[in-house]
C-alpha cells in the first residue's frame, strides 16, 4: 500500500516509525513532515489543509490512504472532501468526517454530547459576547479555580484556568469581549473544576467495533511541579499506575461504549482515533475533553507500546472489521522527554543546530520541530523549526529505568536554548510504592 500522513510533529513521526515496520507497506510518505520523517519515507512539501494540492499528490501517486494527524484539516472536513470527490472517495481516510470532527473542533457541541448521552463530564455554561454578563454571574456560583475553554481551536492554547474570581472574570472579558483567541473564542464553555490526576485514553474505531490503546499521562505546564504556562506537552508516561484494569473498565463502560453508541444513534460515521482527555475523581473517571485525533507527545509513548501492525489496525478501520484484526500490547513502560526550545511556549527562535542526535543509545528520536538544511558537499545539518524540538522516548520494565534512558539522552542532544522538565513521571512514583 502507498500511504499519505498529513502533519510535521512528533505524533507524525511515531507513525511514520511505526508505518514503516509493516509488511503490507509500498511507499510512505509524509506532508509536510520534518527531518525525522524524511528517514521513515519521503517528505512532500503540502500543507495539511491544502486540499486541492493533497488530491494532486494522492491521484499522482497512487496514494491507498490517507492517514490524518493533525485536528485542524479533520475540522476543516478533509474527509468529507474525499467523500465528495469521485477521484478520491475509494481512498480510504483515517480520521473522522467534519461533523464527528466537532467532538474536538466546539467544546460546546462536545459538552451536549456528553449531556445527551449521559456521559460523565464537569457542570457547564455556554456563553458569548451578547450574553457575557450573565458569564460574569455564573462564573460568581463557582469555587476556584475556574475552567474557561474557547469553543474552537486554538492551537492548545484555549483552555484558561485563573485562581481567583477576578482573574477568571477579567479572562472571560478578554475571551469573548476582546476576542483573545479569534473566532475560536466567540463561545466560552465555562466549566466547574474538577479536583484529580488527569489521564488520556486513546480509542481508535471504525464506526462499530474499537480497540482500547495504552492510557499515558501527559505533563501540559512548562515548569516542574506543573507550573507557569500551558505547552502542547512536556513529556509522557505510559501505562498509567492509577489506571488499573478495574479503573479502565468503568472508562470502557461508562465513556467509551456509550460515546461509540452516541455516535452511531445520531449518525455520525466516525472512522479514526478518539482521544478522552479524563480526570480521575476519587476513582471514577470524568471527561475533560474529546480530541479527534492522536495526542502529541502521547503518541510517542502509546505507539511504541503497540506490537501489532498498525497499518493493518488503520485497513480495519477503513473496511470495518476492526475486531478481526490483532491487537498486541508490549507490557513494558515507555517514556517521553520533549526538548523545547528556550522561551517555549511564548516567543522562541527557530535554526538552532542540533547536534547529539547520532550518538543517542537505548532511546527513540523522535523529531518534532526539526527542518533538514541544505549544506552543499556535506552531511545535511539539523535545526530547530519550532517550540517543541525533539521528544526522546524510551522503554524500561519499570517506568524509572525508563525515564533514566530519556534523561541520559536529554543531556546528549543539544542545541541554543535547550530546556526540558527533569520531573517527569515523579508525580507518579507515590503509587508504585502503595501497590
């Protein structure tokens, strides 16, 4: 099969890695990718919402399908695309059509999902500018601290969650009066917070039948000890010690089974992965939030943990018949360290040479950030080309020996600016000892 990944992350590069390993693979190739993914296939120059530019491509080379990383050409219904073009609609499309896309694309519609289908999930609101004062009054029947989402995309950065009630009011004036984060913030969902440890669990479906991956827990603040600024991510561990075979199956009972149903009663056809951003309440799980996609940098933990053929996984998914497919987990942990650059997440310089890269032992690379530059009559050098630069991931039977592999490495790679969080995974070292 010839295979077409849309992305440049680190999450693209995961599949490109693990793409690459199958038998029923022809050609790879990867658009835009980054200097990692240039070693799994071949990179094309298109960007992800560049729908007309992507047909070429696919019709030119004989392209089987289209595995979609990023949320924003799904939102944009670059499914519904395919679908609606003779030349394409054979093509199979990993990633759901625009109107399932809406599960990550408004945290409003996501929000009356859950309601309908009585799914766990935080007390809401929805408001917008004509309605923000009676937000400033709700917001006033809430304990801090408070939740406001942006209803649409926003890069990972629309999510707020100020201490105190004039912080909180102050923002929800920014978001909808001020339009703090564009169109995406013409609605706020105000929610109740909710006190726990955050997980994801990743579901990848084809309509019917589904396959549970591993759960990681991912590091969102750039600071140890979870402080400062919201990032993409900073790090992964996968599995998570909380999250038990009793814990999962109440996700499975209470989250997944009835999202899939959901779904299928209001006739929604969702081929593609389904990302349950969950906090853990005293034991019983509650939605933060639905992504239609795989997490970045959980990907590079949970796919490195799949044994089986991915791509024979994604051929389910296209023709329906998931649950006739294998599907084998490594028991082993793994672990990912990500490598920012300095001043990540706020204003950063790309360019940076990296070097280390080549003498990295015991550990994956896996390129997030990375352009290859052109250096005439020698080795081709590699640079930094955004805020999130390389995540470094490992395996280990125990999740320390596993994070002391990415360490070790964090050190051997260097570049201009380079930081990381040396603290993750300690957050969970408290339940191992209790187990």
């Amino acid at each position: 099969m010839n295979i077409l990944i849309l992305g440049s992350g680190g999450r693209e590069h995961a599949f490109a890695w693990k793409l690459s390993q199958s038998k029923k693979l022809n050609k790879l190739f990867i658009a835009p990718g980054n200097a990692g993914t240039s070693g799994c296939g071949t990179n094309v120059p298109i960007a992800v919402t560049d729908f007309e530019a992507i047909k070429k491509f696919v019709i030119d080379n004989t392209i089987n399908m289209v595995v979609v990383g990023p949320e924003d050409p799904l939102v944009k219904g670059i499914h519904d695309y395919f679908l609606a073009d003779e030349q394409l609609r054979n093509i199979s499309v990993i990633g759901p059509e625009k109107e399932g896309a809406q599960l990550e694309g408004s945290k409003d519609f996501s929000k009356q999902f859950m309601m309908r289908h009585g799914i766990p999930t935080a007390r809401y609101e929805t408001f917008t500018k004509d309605t923000l004062n009676k937000g400033l009054k709700f917001l006033e029947t809430l304990q801090p601290p408070y939740v406001l989402k942006a209803d649409g995309l926003a890069a990972g950065k629309g999510v707020v969650i100020p201490n105190t009630l004039e912080e909180a009011q102050k923002e929800l004036n920014e978001m909808l009066a001020n339009a703090k984060f564009g169109n995406a913030s013409a609605k706020v969902v105000i929610e109740e917070f909710l006190k726990g440890i955050e997980l994801s669990v990743f579901v990848l479906t084809d309509g019917n039948s589904y396959k549970i991956l591993p759960a990681a827990k991912d590091y969102k603040r750039i600071g140890e000890g979870d402080t400062g600024l919201n990032t993409g991510g900073m790090g992964a561990v996968s599995p998570v010690p909380f999250a038990d075979a009793a814990f999962i199956k109440k996700v499975e009972e209470r989250i997944i089974i009835p999202t899939i149903n959901g779904l299928k009663q209001e006739g929604i056809i969702y081929k593609g992965f389904i990302f349950i951003g969950l906090m853990n309440v005293n034991g019983n799980p509650y939605v933060i939030e639905y992504n239609v996609r795989m997490g970045d940098p959980e990907t590079e933990v949970v796919i490195p943990r799949i044994k089986s053929d991915l791509l024979d996984l994604f051929e389910g998914v296209a023709n329906g018949n998931l649950n006739e497919k294998s599907f084998e987990l490594d028991d082993r942990f793994a672990t990912t360290v990500m490598l920012v650059a300095g001043g990540y997440p706020e204003e950063y310089k790309k360019g940076d040479i990296i070097t280390g890269l080549e003498t990295v032992k015991d550990s994956i690379v896996f390129h997030a950030g990375t352009a290859q530059l052109p250096t005439p009559n020698s080795q081709p050098q590699i640079a930094t080309n955004g805020g999130r630069v390389i995540a470094i991931t490992s395996y280990g039977n125990t999740m320390e020996e596993a994070l002391r592999k990415s360490f070790t490495n964090a050190e051997i790679i260097q570049y201009q600016g380079k930081y990381y969080r040396g603290d993750i995974g300690k957050d969970l070292k408290s339940y191992f000892s209790l187990s």
